[in-house]
C-alpha cells in the first residue's frame, strides 16, 4: 500500500474523505434508482440519479419540479417506498387532467417536458393548505395504471439533482 511520504498527513486526509462522504451520503444527496415508465422518456427505467434534499430548506416546492416523495403505506411504517414525480399543483389550487392537459383552477398549463400524447381526464380536486399534486411525465397509460395524488410537504424528500432530457 503506498501512502506517499508523510503517513499521518495521508491518513488524515483519508479520514477526511470518508467523513466527508458519508455526511453528504446520509444527509445531503439520497440515491434513487428509477423503476418503471411513468418518468419516460424523462428519466428511463434503471437510471440512478440523487435527491438533493436540502433543496427546500429555504423555499417550498414550484410546479415542474421533479421531486422525490415518500411513502409508508405500512402502519408501522416498515415499508418504505420512494417514487421520482413531477409537481404540478400547488397548495391551495384545483387540480384536473381535461383531454390530457392538467388544468390548474380551470386553465390548461404548458408542459414542454412531455413528449407523448396524453388522453387523460381525471376530475377535480382541491389541494390544502400543505399538499402538492404530484404525475409522472408519461401519461400515456391509463390513469389507474399510473401512481398519481396528492402528497403532503412533510412527503417531499427533495428535488432532484440531475435533470433528465426534458
């Protein structure tokens, strides 16, 4: 093992580094692996991309933004699963999918990352106070086939850090 001239200042800077690595591993960026279609041809089943969840420490999520919420559907909250999603509704607003388009308070947005037709319809609902309205990019499944809803703030991990091709 060759650790140069000074042994102690290679050490030093060797600990450094693994100190270093897993305060941002374990704090800052969080690993996600893409499972599935629904953030196609965003993001690609299999892609490996990080969650900076720092990135709303100061402000709150924005419509567009690709977020990882969380999800304990056991009551005991041992399982937990990650989904890699879209926001588009905000706190407060009406949210509806009318001919494919997501209407927010009755007025279709524009969305230039989706690539593919949509033909959704999906009817109102009204987020609270802390709530977000979360899709994935490829809307060409069904609805019911597709994870889609509502998430609460505290469900925002955080955003994520590498943009796909949109």
């Amino acid at each position: 093992m060759a650790i140069g001239r000074r042994p102690k200042r290679t050490l030093v800077r060797l600990a450094v580094l693994i100190v270093a690595s897993i305060v941002i591993f374990k704090f800052v960026l969080l690993p996600i692996r893409v499972t599935g279609i629904s953030m196609e041809p965003t993001f690609h089943d299999g892609a490996v991309n990080f969650i900076n969840r720092l990135a709303y420490v100061r402000g709150q999520p924005l419509r567009g933004d690709v977020v990882g919420i969380r999800f304990s559907p056991d009551a005991n909250g041992a399982f937990h699963f990650l989904l890699l999603k879209r926001v588009v509704g905000l706190p407060g607003e009406t949210i509806s999918f009318v001919g494919g388009h997501v209407c927010v308070n009755g007025t279709p947005q524009e969305e230039p990352y989706l690539k593919l037709p949509s033909y959704w319809n999906v009817p109102e609902k009204t987020l609270g106070p802390e709530d977000y309205y979360f899709v994935g990019d490829n809307r060409t499944m069904p609805p019911n086939l597709h994870e889609h809803g509502i998430a609460s703030r505290s469900q925002i991990v955080g955003r994520v850090l590498l943009k796909g091709k949109e």
